[in-house]
C-alpha cells in the first residue's frame, strides 16, 4: 500500500511514443507531422505525433479521417520490435530506481520509489524523477514525461499535466489544490457517458465531485462505481505498485441512458469499442485469442459471451468481426443496457500478429477499392505512387508489397526505409538516426537488390 504522507509514486509516459521513436530513426521526418496505426482504408490511429496534434490527430481516430485533418502527416505501419527495444531499455533505468515497477504498456509504468529510497520529501523524489528523465534521454533519445505523488492516481494525472517532456511532482499537502479544478474526465473510470452524466448535475470538476454527497452518487452510478469516485476525487487511493503486473484483458463497455434495441445502432457502438480495444492493445504491443462481448439486458440479468480463435489479434476489424458474430446471437428485442467488448488471452504482439493485421487492411482494400485520390498518397514530398501497399514485416516481402516506415537494406544504396509503394513501385529514402536527411531512390518493388532489415542500432553517444 502506498503511504498517503510521502510523494514516493512515481509515473512515467514517454512523449508520444511510437511516432518518437520515427522521428528518432528517421531525421527527415523530425519536426514533423508523424502518424502510426493502421494504414489501410479501415486502419486505426496508435500515435500521433505532437505535430500531428496540432490538427486535432489523437489515438484511435480512424486513419482515412487523420487524412482529412493532415493529408501531408507521414503515415507509417509500425515497427514493434523497435518499439519493445526501447521499452525494454526504459524499464531497465525504472528498476535501476525501484525493485517495484509496474509496467502498464510499453511506454508507460508506475514505480514505487519508497521501495528504493529512504526518507523521500518532494524535493528528494523530484530529484531522483529528474535523473531519471535525464538518463532516458541519454540512453534512447527520447523525453519522458513524470509525475510524482503519494499516489498512482495523482502521480498519473500529474505526469499528463504538461506534456510533453515534463516533470510535475506533488507534495501530499499540495494534492487538493492541484485536483480541484481539473475536470472530472481526468478521473479513471469517468469516460463521456458518466462524464456527461455528471455534468447534468453539475459536476464538472474533481473539486465539485469531492464534493458531492456519496448517497446521491451512489443513487446515479451505482455503490461501487459512485463510493470509488468520490474517493478517487479526494485523492484517496491506496493500490500498491504490483511489480510486472500482467494484464489478463483488454476491454470497453458503454451504458447507454436509455435501453437501446436497434441492431444497426448496437453494431455501430460495438465497432467503436472494437477500435477503442484494439489502439489500447497496440499501445501495449499485445494480441490476444479470446473475443468476448457483455450484455447487460433491460432488467440487469448479464450476459457473456466468447470465442476463442485460432490465431491472436488485435485488430479492430477481427475484433468487430466476431464480437458481432456473438451479437447477432443475443436476443436484444426487449432492450439492452450496457454493452461491452473484450480481448483475453493476452500475449507480446508478434510478428505473425503484425501480418495478420496488415492482411486484413490489404483485403480490406481490395474490396473497397482505392481510397479517396484526395487522401492517398503517404504525405511525404517525393512518394507520390498512392496508397501503401501490405507486406510481411520481417523477410520477404508479401506480394510485392512494402508496408510505409519499413526498415531495408539495398545492396548499393545500403540502409533506409520505405516512404511509399504502389503500382509496382517502391520509394525508400536512405537514412538513419545517426545520418543527415537522406537521399529517396525508387525501385521496382521485384528488385532482387532490396530487402527487408532489422531496425538500425541507436547509438547513444552519437546522440546530440
């Protein structure tokens, strides 16, 4: 349990993480616009770089819409083994801080800094938090922003406070001043269904929810939702730091203010909680095989359903696919409540995962046909063949096909990655993290010369 008097809870959240990353491997796209996720017609927003949300670009979004907002952003597919690398080198420093860390995604974890330090006051725990930041930095290149409380739940809201690259420590006795006029929806737990509920009855801060009286909470939430919230808003949590936790599911529900029978309608809420899932299990490079829906009906009898599946996914088209499937076989004519989806199973997102995903984009375009001409293309200023085109992330390439942000290697030209590709072409620009801007060469997508590359190393002592 933590200890309410100490600020010994740490939280860290590296800046924009995957798209960092890019911009840390790819320099010409440093300052930049950068968008991972999904690229196919029906693909989903992981990350977005800060200069990507400057035009209203966040996770989850649908990648056609990002188009729309910032149709020169570049779009890449990811590379998850750069990714885990890089996790793996920022958890090494946290439990160079604490014996106690608990990992929450790939670039997020709370550390128990008590469980490593004796007599910690703010200025002690701010102290090693800035080491800390400094030393990710040295070590990867990327900024870290950290909160520090006597809290997980204060030092999470603090770390998201001043993003990005921020260090936001809270003495326990500064902790009520700080909440009070945050708004509610910074509260776990509060998503835009109790948040607008909330709101109609005028609460719209933490302040006005610590607040509130319990028995009218309780009487619109529920006890167990309504008595953690008002404790949540008085900063009362005593969850301890659980080292290596391990996530059993990944899931999203909604309760709706009225009981709703339309199918169509039921579908489309599903869809979107389908996504919601699948940018969450992204975010934490985790796939799983077990699909399971909830369904709370018109008089509060629950329902679960499940189907395991003969590979792991998270995709939201896979995961929409058959949390329907089980849909259609729930009786909904009498009203349902509350409607949830979920992924269990869990485990690392895998290279097999990563082409399951990106064949199903490439199905996905050959049904649809191409994208809108108005949002094809891969925004960078020489690859201009079109949409990109699916491939295998790690050898040969899958059909002729390369995905954007791949890494490569060619026999003459050396090390790079894939701008864009289409038409039986492929567009790769000649650089890395330690190189100037590069140079962009095309190729036929056949050429024998080029193939697919492990990420380039980081060297950081080459780092600026």
């Amino acid at each position: 349990m933590t200890d309410p008097t100490r600020p010994g809870v740490m939280h860290l959240d590296l800046d924009a993480f995957f798209a960092a990353v890019e911009q840390r491997d790819k320099p010409s796209l440093r300052g930049k616009p950068v968008v991972v996720g999904g690229t196919g017609g029906r693909g989903v927003v992981a990350t977005a770089s800060y200069e990507a949300r400057v035009f209203g670009i966040g996770s989850a979004m649908p990648t056609a819409r990002a188009r729309r907002l910032c149709p020169n952003a570049a779009y890449l597919a990811g590379r998850f083994e750069a990714y885990r690398a890089v996790s793996h080198e920022v958890m090494e420093l946290a439990h160079e801080l604490s014996p106690l860390v608990e990992p929450l995604s790939l670039d997020e974890a709370f550390v128990d800094l008590t469980a490593g330090h004796d007599d910690l006051d703010a200025e002690r725990a701010g102290a090693v938090a800035q080491r800390f930041r400094a030393a990710v930095r040295a070590r990867t290149g990327l900024t870290v922003s950290v909160g520090v409380a006597a809290s997980k739940l204060v030092a999470k809201i603090a770390s998201d406070l001043r993003k990005p690259d921020a260090l936001v420590v809270v003495p326990p006795a500064e902790q009520e001043a700080l909440l009070s006029p945050l708004s509610v929806r910074r509260i776990p737990g509060v998503g835009t269904v109790t948040g607008d509920r909330l709101a109609r009855s005028g609460v719209r801060t933490i302040g006005d929810l610590a607040a509130a009286d319990e028995g009218e909470l309780v009487r619109m939430l529920g006890k167990a939702h309504g008595t953690a919230l008002l404790a949540y808003a008085r900063g009362v949590d005593p969850r301890p730091v659980v080292p290596e936790r391990e996530a059993k599911s990944v899931s999203a529900e909604e309760t709706f203010a009225v009981d709703l029978t339309d199918r169509r309608d039921l579908g489309e809420r599903l869809r979107r909680m389908a996504d919601r899932v699948a940018a969450r299990l992204t975010a934490s490079g985790l796939s799983g095989r077990t699909v399971t829906i909830k369904v709370r009906r018109y008089d509060f009898s629950t329902l679960n359903r499940s189907r395991t599946l003969p590979h792991a996914t998270n995709t939201a088209r896979e995961i929409t696919r058959y949390a329907g499937e089980l849909l259609d076989a729930v009786d909904v004519a009498d009203g349902v409540r509350l409607l949830g989806v979920g992924v269990s199973g869990l485990g690392e997102f895998s290279q097999a995962d990563l082409l399951a995903e990106l064949e199903d984009e490439l199905e996905d375009e050959l049904e649809d046909g191409p994208e809108d001409p108005e949002e094809a293309g891969d925004g960078h200023e020489e690859g201009k063949e079109g949409p990109p085109v699916s491939a295998q992330p790690y050898g040969p390439p899958a059909a002729g096909g390369w995905r954007p942000g791949q890494d490569v290697a060619h026999a003459g030209f050396g090390p790079g990655w894939v701008q864009g590709s289409g038409a039986g072409r492929v567009t790769v620009r000649f650089e890395g993290p330690h190189t100037p801007v590069g140079r962009v060469r095309t190729f036929r997508d056949d050429d024998p010369d080029l193939v697919p590359a492990d990420p380039p190393a980081f060297d950081p002592g080459r780092w600026p």
